[in-house]
C-alpha cells in the first residue's frame, strides 16, 4: 500500500512580494556618487525656482502702492474667494484699494472678474456690490464672469473687454504672477500689491505662488485660449464714457 503524501513534503518558501523600483534605489556609497546625487538636486531646485526667477525679474519696477499710483483709467481686481456669499477678507482689501483709488481721482473704471461657473458662486457680483457700498457708482463697474484663473482674467481683459493698459489690483504675493500673464497678454500694467496679515492663508498663497509660476510661464509661452472667450463686450468702452 502507497503511503500518503506528506502535507509539507518541501519546506514553504517564505512569501515575498513583488520588488518595487523604489526598493532598488539606494543611496550612492562612493563619495563621487553623493557628490552626482547632490548636484541632481541642486539642479531640480534651480530649474523649479526659475519662473519665480522669471516673474520678479520681467515685473521690476512695476509694483506700486495706492499712494504712489499714476492715473490709469481701468483698474483691474482678481477674484479671491466668497464667504457665506461676500467677498473674503483677502478680496475686500483689494476692493478696498480699488475704492480708494476711485475716489482720489485715479481710476475711472473697475473690471471686477472672477468665477461664476456655478449660478450659487458669483464672485463679480458680489465684487460690485462691495464696490458699490464703499462709493463706486455703478456704472463704473463692469463684471467679468469668466475669470476663471488669472491668464483668463489678463486674457479677456484684453480680447473681451479692449483694455490695453490698466493697474492690477491684488495681494503682493499675487501681483507679479498677474502683471506678468498680463503683459503677455497684451495688456500694459502696472500692479498694486495690497497688504495682508500674514495668517495661515497667506502663507499658503506664498507657497502656492512657486508652483503657479511654472504654469503662469508656460501661459505666457504657448497663450493658450482662456476656458470661454466668447464675443466682444463694450462695457468698459460704456463705463469710460459715462459721467462721475
């Protein structure tokens, strides 16, 4: 009679999973290969800080405050956020600027733009509304639905709008990034970097400004069209002509 077989006739192989390729780096043993290893970063540093390089070195001399601003006819505000439906503290300051300009003889026009993708967020809206409370007339305002990021802004501006020189309104760590996509998109500009406590939000704004230079670089490099385009509007070329 047979005998049976042995339930483990071989020892069981220890189980291992599959090799990853990030197991199979390890850090370099010779000195000259620590040496590569450090000149590779310091290269990914330098090639990620260029746009950054690149927006303070084409925005030089063009950043101002409310105080020192020559006369422009438009001013330009970006959208920054809703709270519960009105602009939050970071675009009240901007509105802030834009209103006190208009009232010291400045400005004759504000191009408010912003998002409205959605019929519950209307950020022009309530951009004019503020406007409006703090002494800028109505008519002066006109409303851009369909700034949906900053080249869209600088873009429609230009295309949508016929604004070929106007003053940027927003916070300094945003202003370069907005003069920059301006210029690119035709649009002479100077800029007004408002001020702005320096609170959890504006750190992340800082940090989020070294990754959206390298977006705002290949904008100006390749000026793709903005999400909507859309026919030409005379609102400003109306708000121009209409009394104070």
């Amino acid at each position: 009679m047979p005998r049976p077989p042995r339930p483990f006739p071989h020892r069981p192989r220890p189980f291992r999973s599959p090799r990853s390729p990030l197991r199979r780096v390890r850090p370099p043993r010779t000195r000259r290969g620590r040496r590569r290893a450090v000149q590779a970063l310091m290269l990914v540093c330098v090639l990620a800080l260029l746009p950054m390089t690149w927006l303070w070195v084409t925005t030089d001399g063009r950043v101002r405050t409310a105080a020192d601003a020559p006369r422009t006819e438009v001013a330009v505000v970006f959208g920054a956020g809703l709270w519960d439906g009105e602009p939050s503290p970071y675009l009240a300051h901007r509105l802030d600027a834009a209103a006190t300009l208009y009232r010291a003889g400045r400005i004759e026009v504000v191009l408010v733009t912003g998002d409205n993708s959605r019929e519950d967020y209307d950020e022009p809206d309530a951009m004019r509304a503020y406007l409006v409370a703090h002494g800028v007339p109505d008519r002066r305002i006109v409303s851009d639905y369909a700034g949906f990021d900053t080249w869209d802004s600088c873009v429609r501006a230009r295309r949508i709008f016929g604004v070929r020189e106007a003053v940027l309104i927003s916070q300094g760590f945003h202003i370069r990034r907005a003069l920059a996509l301006c210029r690119a998109a035709g649009v002479a500009s100077y800029g007004i970097g408002v001020d702005a406590k320096h609170d959890v939000t504006w750190y992340y704004g800082g940090t989020r400004e070294i990754l959206a230079a390298g977006k705002a670089a290949l904008d100006a490099l390749f000026r793709p069209d903005p999400r909507f385009l859309g026919p030409r509007e005379h609102g400003v070329d109306r708000a121009r002509a209409a009394r104070r």
